[in-house]
C-alpha cells in the first residue's frame, strides 16, 4: 500500500513537497493531538510532527500508529530525514496532486484551458492538469522546471 501522510500545520511546507513527489498529505491545522491520531489510524497515515510529547504516546511506542519525528526547521532537509526514513522514492509520481488542496489533478486539453492560462503559456505548452477543488491549473512552465531540478538535486543527495 502506498504510504500517506498526516502533517502538523507547523511543517506545511514539507507537506507541499511530499505532495509535489505525489504522496498524499493532509494537512492537519488543528491543536488537537487525540484527533491527528484518530485520523492517522483511520485512515493509516504516518503522522509527521515536530511536537515530541506525541512521540510519547502509548499507540506511538506501541508502534499502532507509525510516525516521523521531525527535528530540522528547514524543509528541504525535513524532506530528506522523511525520504530516508520511510525509504521513499523522490521519481513517485511528481506533480499528480493539488500542491494547495492534496487532490488528484486531472488532464486538461490545450484548447479547454485557452482563456483560462496567460497567453504566452496557452501559445507555448501542450500539456495542462488541473484541480477539481480549486480549480487551480498546472503546466510544465519554468516554475514546474525549477521544482523538478530542485528535486533531481535532493534525490542526488545535494
Ligand atoms: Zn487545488
């Protein structure tokens, strides 16, 4: 089963760069410990947190919940203590989720997406995804490249 996760709202960013790989993250704002937990057994998702009083609880220690400890403020580096702690893999499915909403994007043509893009984009990229919560659209534009090289130089341990 592919691995999910539940994030503490204090490592948002990290959630954005999970979902960029393409692994499902809710983000949990809320200051409610007990209901993070419920939802991460429910619904099997390794909690990330800074908080380490989570780490103490009995389902943590008992290992009934599964759970990333995250120590470092800086969220490159948060991602590389998640990838290597849980052994993922940085080429899953890169920008296949809503990096704001966790949704699956889906494909859109070229020709439905026309007034919906600036014009130079429509004139120069063939390929669209977009989110059917938030109606956001994404393309292989200069930002996509630059994410993309930002994870090529994580994955290659930089
Ligand atoms: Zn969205």
């Amino acid at each position: 089963m592919q691995t999910r996760f539940i994030a503490e709202g204090n490592v948002g960013k990290l959630a954005r760069w999970l979902r960029m790989i393409g692994y499902d993250t809710l983000l949990f704002e809320e200051k409610n410990d007990g209901k993070m937990i419920d939802i991460s057994i429910r619904e099997r998702r390794v909690i990330l947190t800074k908080n380490a009083e989570i780490m103490k609880r009995r389902v943590v220690v008992d290992g009934k919940v599964q759970t990333v400890h995250i120590k470092d403020d800086d969220p490159k580096a948060q991602l590389r203590e998640t990838v290597k702690t849980l052994n993922l893999d940085y080429h899953f499915k890169p920008f296949s989720l809503c990096l704001e909403c966790n949704q699956t994007l889906v494909p859109r043509s070229k020709e439905g997406v026309r007034y919906l893009v600036p014009r130079h984009v429509s004139e120069t990229q063939e390929e669209y995804v977009e989110c059917p919560l938030c109606h956001r659209i994404y393309w292989h534009g200069t930002h996509w490249q630059a994410m993309v090289r930002e994870l090529e130089n994580l994955a290659q341990g930089n």
